[in-house]
C-alpha cells in the first residue's frame, strides 16, 4: 500500500465509509500492515517514523472507535527496540496476526457469555451497528425465538438498518424506530413485554 493508499484509508474511516469498531480495527491493521511490507523509505529512521506517524493517523482516524486506537499502538509499541527494517516487519506481522487471533477469539467469548448471561430476557433495544452485538442476539434468538429487537435507525447514517436487515434476516422480530422515539419506547410497557 503506497502513502497515498493510505492516506484514502485514513480519509475513508474519517468520512464513515467504513463503519463498524472491528471493521476499522481491521482495515486499519491491513493497511498498516500492506505498508509496511511494501514501502522502500531511504533510511532505517525515517521507516520507523513514517510507519508510527500512519499507525497514530489511522488510531486517531476515528477517536469514538476504540479498537484501531488500542491495535495500533499495540503495533507500534517498542518499535524503536527493533535494529532493523526486517525485524520491524516482522514484529509489525506478528503482531497484527496476534491482534486478529485476539480479536477473534475475544469476540467468541464474549458471545458465549453474552448469550448465556441475556438468553432469558425477551426484549432487546440496539443503537448503531455491532456486528458483534449483532451475533450474540441472533444466538440468544436460537435458544429465545420469542425475544424481539428495538433498533434505532442512527441517524445520519443509518447504521442501525444494517443491524435491522441482519435480524429480521435471521428471523429475529425487530422493531425499527426512529432515534428520537427511544424514550417514548422505554416509557411504554406495550414495547417492553
């Protein structure tokens, strides 16, 4: 991935045309990581520079998305340790796929408890997209059919239809509201039940 490439990738999160905490983790984790494996600096400092100064771009990219803050500076972490440009990459590579493998096994966890922790409640409400949230309450409606969603539309974008669209797809009942009848859903026990 050439400078410019990711530069579009850090305009890209900027501009919400990557949605989704982990979607932007990764993204960002890729990017970072194609760069690294393709760029031909002139000197052994100015790759470690250009790589953290990217790294610390695509981690602020987003300030309200966590987990590319948290991947990135788990990646750039002790660099200056490293001797040389292979061993940088070589680190930089480990360590994304350890991020990856992290993610993913962190994400099974949490679904497994979620679903047994929540499996006996029969109403939801959801806000934005998770696609992690996302999942576990299509686990709870394997062992709960009778549970429903309410799902905000989240504006200005409408994240929450995604999450809406991949409910009702996997036969979850769900309610889809506009964001500013949040409070008049709480207070009305007909949703609730």
């Amino acid at each position: 991935m050439t400078e410019k490439e990711l530069e579009k990738l850090i305009l890209d999160i900027k501009a919400l045309k990557i949605q989704g905490n982990t979607n932007i983790a990764k993204s960002a984790a890729k990017g970072i990581l194609e760069y690294i494996t393709h760029i031909k600096p002139t000197s052994y400092g100015e790759f470690v520079a250009k790589v953290k100064h990217y790294a610390l771009e695509l981690a602020n990219a987003r300030p309200n998305e966590p987990l590319a803050f948290n991947a990135m500076t788990f990646l750039i972490n002790d660099l200056d340790e490293c001797e040389t440009q292979q061993q940088v990459r070589i680190k930089a590579i480990e360590r994304i796929e350890n991020f990856f493998k992290y993610i993913d096994e962190s994400f099974a966890i949490i679904r497994e408890n979620g679903v047994e922790q929540l499996k006996g409640y029969q109403t939801f409400m959801t806000d934005c997209h998770s696609s992690l949230a996302r999942d576990t309450l299509i686990e709870i409606h394997a062992h709960n059919p009778k549970m429903k969603v309410i799902n905000t539309e989240t504006r200005p974008l409408y994240q929450g239809r995604i999450t809406a669209q991949k409910l009702s797809d996997a036969g979850v009942h769900v309610i889809h509201i506009i964001d500013s009848a949040v409070s008049s859903i709480i207070l009305d026990p007909r949703y609730l039940t």
